[in-house]
C-alpha cells in the first residue's frame, strides 16, 4: 500500500471528471477547480501549500503519534441555518444530531467502526478532535452557536461564495458551517451536490463548509446517512478525495490504497488498482470515498496525522483549537446567558385521543429547568425536555413552556396552537361563508406561519356577502410563509358523489410574484395530505397587479373552483386543508367553501328488511332483533368512525333475539356491519 506521502499536486487540481457522476456527491472539487479557473495563479500557491503541509504532516509521524494523541482537540463550531421556506430552517434537534455523529466519526466511537475489514484495521485511527458549538459570538455576546437567517440564497447555492458573503464569523476562531437548501452545480457535472468546503491553505474570507440540510444529521429534513459533514470536515482539515489522483497517486496518503475512481454503494470485492504493494482492496470504508455513509466508517492514521497537523500549524489552524480561543468562544467557562424559550410539536392539529410530541428549541442560553403547560393535555404540566402529552377531548388549547438558569428566565406561549379536532361536525356536507362574528373553533383551525399574517375574518369584501376569510398577503414579513386554514372533521361514510367547490380572489404586485394556494384532504386527521388543487401563477390571479395599496375584490374579480372528492368516500371523516404560500404578492381572500353529497344514507339490503337494533340510542346494551330464523350465523363487526374496528360478535342462526348487555364503547357514533355471507348490513349506532 505504499505511496509517497509528498506527491505532484497538480494530479488534485487536474480534477477526476468520474467525481461529477449523476450521484449525490461532494462539491469541493468543483469549488477549486473554479476558484483556479477565475484565478489561475492561485494554482501554484496552492501546490506548494499543500505540499508543504504533506510534508509537515510525513516530518510528525513517530511511533507514538500513529494511535493516540495526547490532548484531544476541541474546534468551536458556529451553524448559519440559511432558510428561504419555514420547512427549512431546521430544528436544534437535526443540528445536534448531525454534531453528534461528526463527533462519533472522529473519535472513533461511530458504532459501525468495528465493521472495517481485518485487513485494514491496523490503520484504523481515532482522529481526537471534538467539535462543540459556541457559546459566545464574534462580539463576545451569548450564543448557542446557531445562526437563523432568511435569505433566498438558501436556494441554489454554489461554490461562488454568496452565501458566505452573507454571513460569516471570524475564520480563525469559528469553523463556520452554513447550512442550506439546495447546492447548484455552476459546471456541466450532473447529481445533487451534498456540500463542499474550503481546503485550510485557501483564503480566510471564504473558510468554511457549505452543506444542504437533507445532508446533516439523520432526522428531520434529512435524507442521506449523515456523513456529510463528516467528508466536508476532512477536506477542511486537509483530506483530498482517496480516488484524487487515480491509480498512481491516490490521495497521495501512504496508508490508503489509490483507488482510480469514486466508490458509490457497498462493493467489498471492488479493487480498481493493481499498482500498490501489496495489492490491497480499495478502502470503501473511507470517510474520503463517495461510498454509501453505510459502509464508511473509518480515517486512518495517516489521514489522522494530516489533519492534526493542520490544526498544529500557526499557518493554517493552530488559533482554531488554541486555549485562548477556547476562552473568547466559550467552550471553557462558558458564560452564563439568558435563554430564550422556543418550542415546536410534532403536530397541530390531531383527533381526540392522539397525542403531542414538544421539542425544546430554546436558544442563546441553556436552561437548568423546563417549565411546561397543557391545558387539555394529560399530564396537564410537565418539567421534561421534551414532553409528550395526549389529548382526550376535543377544543383548541393553549401550551406554554417558561426556561429557567442562573441568568433568568423566559416563557413562551403559543394560544390555540393544538386544534384536536370533534369526532365529527357534519355528515358528509358542510358549508361555510364566514359570516359569523367568529371562526367557529375547535371545529375550524387556523394556522399561523412564522410571521404575524393569518387567516383572519374581515369585512371588506365577500363573494355575494358582506365577510370572507382573509390574509394581509400585501404586509407580509416574510416571503414563503405558509399560513393554513383547516375545515371541521367532515363524515364521508354516509355520503356518495362528494363534492368540494369555493370562491378566491387574489392579485399579484408584479408579474414575478409566486405566491401558491394549495388545497388538499387528510382522511387520517392530518397525519398525511392528497393535494386535490394546486394554484400558482395565472390560476391563483383573479384581478389585474395592484402594486400600490391594498387589493380589495370587486363583485367579478372572484373564481370558483370545484373538485370531486369521490376517492374519499367511506373513507371515515376527512379534513380539507387551505395552505397559501406567500411569494410577494397582494391579499388573498377565501369565501363560500362548500362540500356537498348527491345521496345521504345507507344503502338498503334484503337483510336489513328483517333486522332491527334498539335501543339506539343506547347506554351500552343493545338488542339485536330479527324477524325470522336466519339461514347461518350473522357476523357483526363494529367500527369507529375512524374505521377502526372496536368489536365483533357472531348472532347463532339458531337465535331471533340477541342481547350485548356491555359493548364497553365511548360515547359517539359507530358502525354496525352485519353479514350472513350473502348480504351486507350497515346501520349507524349512537352511544349515549
């Protein structure tokens, strides 16, 4: 395996075109190759950087540095969370979680390390450098090391920079992360670009590590295996890409083999160079490879030593990790800072008996105690993190969470943000033209996005009527904002052609605005969504711009839209969502929502003819009446309105009368299913 630690560095900036593949893949290639393109003496001072830090790194290597360090070395860390939609600006929680596994891949207490090949393990290392977020800012202010800003340029990043030229704190003291929605590729290579970062010998203003949020950690918005900002890190600290240089210089690093192109998968038998002695495989475990982050699990201490010796150099990284710059971060004596209480749920808007998952999301301090409330929710109060609280009964209920330390505290509430929704409000018709003083809540839920825009009741206009609902779209603080409107629990069972129709009225400001209406239904109370109308650019516009002022529609400057809702029947009870998506435009009204069924009821059969339940309504004992001797015994099967099944009972064909004396059910309707194999019965049955 052995290569020259000090090789011709123009094989790195020749850059291996199979790099750029139609896979997910790292940037960073891309990066110099057009910082080079745009510069190209940069290309010789790069060279001899690089080749005088291999060559620092070949000097340090001593029998007792190839395992184990002294000291481990710790690297203040600040994430610029870049958001353009809500969706994106990702939890604590994810940026925790990705930390979490850049630490675990760096020390070597990844729990997939012992899955390197025998073969290979007696260069396994553990880096000994520890990534911790910090605690005071460049102005020495409180922080929790994370950075929220919006910014279109989250959208279609790429390696010219713009994104770090919105922000970025002092190089030398920070490593600074912005974390992003998507990366564009600026050259012809295809794939989705996952990030890239800056080399250390590059220049200060640009230094950092450029990542998508699908790329970082693996929960929330994530979609990959999280080691991402474990391979950006090592090209921070040094690392070329193993396959660099093809068979005959690799990653010029001694103890990995040369591989000649990028892994991608899990091929363990794969061995792209027959030019190393001995001829090993080539290492797919390698955090530098392209492999799936599934098999990569390993540095080696070659690789190790390279990326402490970047750390040791006054030229590169030493002030980075030094016990000063430890202090002015506050990793050591971290000050004592007020937090501020933030908090998100799982869900806003559930059905009784569901429950609620609360995250802490609390920034700039951190807390010694948590303080929360749940009116409605069981347990009422919680002193958790991160509580879960369920929900018996319907209404729209308050939860407030109060943040305490040695520097104060905060308290945040969120009024009516847990909508649990009645068990039902109309069967299979509801109608709505908002001319009441108030939104009829629980029933209705409103949900805010993060600026202070609604949906709200106004006066101003209607569609043949005085009121509407309404967003002050024209005021909005933050484009892409999501603002949504949720109709009652709405039963289907006991309909057939299901139709939904409404008015809208909206007007741009110019002709580049894209503002979205989306409208869909949930039949498993809000946990998945089928859009059934989407209205963007010309269908959402029902007036000319109004550039100045605000839009106010006249009688004709209304659209109605209808659509079948007939894929949710007998489906149980549905819920239809109205979501408006700001994108710079003028307001937004809502009007007349109507859904309506062409046959309430159930369907008759010959085995109803002869069969008859009562009570009904019942306290829980019910006779089940028939006026013959049936031909085989009747199956009864009993449903929720949800469609889940809650009882069955076999009626003998031996018996006219038949007694449940306890069915043992909540109050509320259920479905009754008879069935003697010929015939199907269905009868609603209510429970006092």
């Amino acid at each position: 395996m052995k290569k020259c630690l000090i090789f011709l560095v123009v094989i790195f900036f020749g850059l291996n075109t199979h790099a750029q593949q139609a896979h997910p893949h790292c940037g960073t290639d891309e990066y110099v190759q057009e910082i080079i393109s745009e510069n190209p003496d940069l290309e010789k001072t790069f060279e001899q950087r690089r080749s005088q830090l291999m060559e620092m790194a070949n000097e340090n290597i001593t029998p007792s540095k190839k395992k184990n360090q002294a000291a481990v070395l710790t690297i203040p860390v600040v994430f610029h969370v870049l958001y353009d939609y809500p969706e994106d600006n990702i939890s604590k929680a994810q940026i925790l979680d990705g930390l979490r596994i850049l630490n675990e891949d760096f020390n070597l207490q990844n729990p997939d390390a012992s899955n390197l090949r025998a073969i290979f393990q007696n260069v396994q290392a553990n880096v000994e450098v520890k990534f911790e977020l910090a605690k005071k800012d460049d102005n020495g202010n409180c922080t929790d090391g994370i950075n929220r800003i919006y910014t279109p340029l989250s959208v279609d990043a790429n390696p010219r920079n713009q994104v770090k030229t919105l922000v970025q704190w002092d190089p030398d003291k920070y490593l600074n992360i912005w974390v992003v929605k998507s990366i564009i590729s600026s050259s012809s290579s295809t794939g989705l670009i996952l990030g890239f970062a800056n080399f250390p010998w590059m220049s200060a203003s640009t230094d950092g590590i450029v990542i998508r949020n699908d790329a970082l950690g693996v929960i929330g918005t994530a979609a990959y295996d999280g080691r991402t900002l474990t391979h950006e890190v090592g090209h921070y600290l040094g690392l070329l890409h193993t396959f660099q240089g093809g068979c005959n210089q690799g990653d010029g690093i001694a103890d990995t083999p040369p591989v000649s192109s990028a892994s991608y998968g899990c091929n363990l038998n794969k061995n792209s160079c027959n030019n190393d002695s001995p001829n090993y495989p080539d290492m797919i475990e390698n955090f530098m490879d392209y492999s799936d982050g599934v098999c990569q699990n390993t540095f080696t201490t070659l690789q190790k030593n390279v990326m402490r010796s970047t750390l040791g150099s006054i030229q590169y990284r030493s002030v980075l990790v030094s016990n000063s710059n430890l202090l002015a971060t506050g990793i050591i004596n971290p000050p004592s800072c007020q937090p501020l209480a933030l908090f998100e749920m799982s869900s806003t808007v559930i059905c009784p008996g569901d429950s609620v998952q609360f995250f802490n999301q609390t920034e700039d301090g951190d807390p010694d105690t948590y303080s929360w409330s749940f009116p409605g929710g069981t347990p009422s109060s919680s002193n958790q993190e991160n509580p879960k609280i369920y929900y018996p009964n319907a209404g729209a209920f308050d939860a407030t969470l109060m943040v305490t330390n040695s520097a104060g505290s905060s308290t945040l509430t969120k009024s009516q943000s847990i909508s649990v929704k009645p068990q039902y409000s109309f069967l299979a018709q509801w109608n709505e033209n908002f001319e009441g003083s108030t939104l009829n809540k629980p029933a209705v839920s409103v949900i805010s996005g993060i600026d202070s825009t609604t949906f709200r009741l106004t006066s101003i206009a209607g569609k043949n009527s005085s009121q509407s609902l309404f967003i002050n779209n024209k005021d909005a603080e933050t484009d892409k904002d999501v603002d949504e409107f949720i109709s009652p629990s709405i039963q289907t069972i006991f309909g057939q052609d299901l139709m939904l129709s409404f008015d809208y009225a909206f007007a741009k400001k110019a002709s580049v605005n894209a503002d979205i209406l989306t409208v869909s239904v949930s039949s498993d109370c809000g946990e998945s969504w089928s859009n059934v109308g989407i209205f963007g650019g010309t269908l959402i516009t029902t007036a000319p711009n109004v550039n100045n002022g605000s839009f106010v529609p006249t009688a004709d400057q209304w659209k109605n839209y209808s659509v079948g809702l007939d894929q949710f029947e007998s489906t149980g009870p549905i819920l239809i969502k109205f979501a408006f998506r700001s994108g710079g435009g003028n307001n937004f009204y809502l009007d007349n929502i109507n859904v309506s069924a062409s046959n309430i009821g159930l369907q008759e059969t010959p085995l109803s003819q002869s069969l008859s339940v009562f009570p009904n309504p019942s306290s829980g004992k019910i006779n089940i009446s028939l006026k013959s001797q049936p031909k085989s015994d009747i199956k009864l099967n009993i449903h929720d309105l949800y469609g889940k099944q809650v009882g069955n009972v076999v009626i003998s064909k031996e018996s006219t009368l038949f007694t449940i004396d306890n069915l043992n059910l909540a109050s509320g309707i259920y479905m009754l299913t008879f069935t003697d194999g010929a015939d199907t019965y269905s009868k609603k049955l209510i429970i006092e």
